[in-house]
C-alpha cells in the first residue's frame, strides 16, 4: 500500500489551507443547490395508500407524518417473501440516528417504507437492532409508484409536505444522492483512502476493491478486519 506524501507542517498546512479554500467553494455551491431544491415546485398524492406497522394495519400516508408538516422516507428494497436484506439498505439503516427529536424540532419525521409485510420487517429489525419507525406497504403499489417509476430505481429517499390533509410529494433520489444520510461514506470521504473503491481518482498504489464489494450487513463482517478478503464477495448493490 502506498501512503500520502510526507512534508513540514508548514507545508501541510500550506497544502491544507489550499484545498479548504476549494472545500468553501464546494459547500456554498451545495448551499446553492439546496436552495434551489426548497424552491421545486411539489405534486399532490392522490391516490389512498395504506400502510401496515406494529400496532395499526390502515395507516393513511398522512398519518406516517406523526402529525409533523414534512414526511422524509427511504423506500427500502426488503420484498415481501424475499431472504434478501440489501446490503446497502442495510447500510444506510446502521447510520440512521438513535434520537430523532433535533429532526422532530423542525417539525419533520422519518419513517422507513418496504414492501415485506410487518413479521419480516419486526424480524430484520430485531436482528440488526435497529428501532427507527419502519411500515409496510405490502398490498399497494406505493414503492411502485414511488420508486420503481423514478428512472426504474429500486430503492430511494422521498420527502412529502402536507397542508392540512393533502400530501405533497416535493423531492425523491435514488442511486447515490440518498449518501447524504450516510455517516460512513461522509466519514471515509475525510481520510486519506477514501472509501477504498475502484471508481475514486486515487494515487497509483491506494487501496481499492470492487465497488460496494467489501458491503456486508453488520453482523456478517468478520471480528478482524484484516480477514475480509478472505470472506470477499460481490454485493448485490448497484451504485447509482
């Protein structure tokens, strides 16, 4: 493996104070971007879609809001009857936070959204210890109509507004742009190896595998990192 170049510190920070200036420029431009998002114009979900959880069977998309004014989902890809639980979903599930309550302070909730009905949604659940809201769309075409109809994508975030009783639909991503609530691919993008993939405009020598090819659900990676090549297989992830 090779490593970045050893310089002075004076260097280093001459280097450091170089690329913030550039990191600045990247972050008003995002800035820009999200400021021309908030101005999408939103269409009217018309259409009466019930949802499935724990406790209820008829959940209505308004419900889901929790009586908040935006509704953000991810439409995750677990199917009814399937032994798959995507790796990538799964990801993104792990860094979810714990404590929603900074989110619900701005009057928006988070709910997950698949179309496994509710015993094999409570099941992975369980296994992966994670506790954030998750409903079943099982029987409607919600993830059709929501997903798989937005550029044949499988899996994706959406964000709905309400006024009153009518739900709007204002934004959806698939692919790559759901990154955003990632932690670990933010994390990774800050360290000289980045995320260690073969799409990265890495120096000769840096570490890298096969796109999303070291992914594994939490609790299948092997107690020593070190070991994983020799577990190495393909994940069923496409990158967007």
């Amino acid at each position: 493996m090779n490593y970045p170049e050893i310089v002075s510190r004076a260097d280093w920070q001459a280097q450091r104070d170089d690329l913030l200036k550039a990191e600045k420029e990247l972050m008003r431009a995002h800035d820009a971007l999200n400021a021309r998002r908030r101005r999408l114009p939103m269409t009217e979900i018309v259409r009466d879609y019930r949802f499935a959880s724990p406790t209820r069977n008829d959940l209505r998309l308004i419900d889901l809001f929790d009586g908040r004014d935006q509704l953000i989902v991810y439409h995750n890809m677990l199917n009814h009857g399937s032994d798959h639980i995507c790796p990538g979903c799964s990801k993104y599930s792990d860094n979810l936070m714990n404590n929603f309550a900074h989110l619900h302070a701005r009057r928006t909730t988070f709910t997950m959204v698949a179309r496994a009905m509710v015993p094999q949604i409570e099941q992975v659940k369980a296994r992966m210890g994670w506790t954030f809201p998750w409903v079943s769309c099982h029987g409607t075409s919600f993830h059709e109509d929501m997903v798989t109809a937005q550029s044949n994508a499988y899996f994706g975030l959406s964000v709905f507004i309400r006024q009153g009783e009518r739900v709007f639909q204002s934004w959806f991503t698939s692919g790559r742009g759901v990154e955003q609530a990632s932690n670990t691919f933010g994390l990774l993008d800050l360290t000289p190896w980045g995320r260690q993939e073969e799409w990265e405009q890495s120096p000769a020598g840096w570490p890298q595998e096969p796109t999303y090819g070291w992914l594994r659900l939490h609790d299948e990676y092997p107690d020593d990192a070190l070991t994983r090549q020799a577990t190495r297989a393909p994940a069923e992830v496409t990158p967007g």
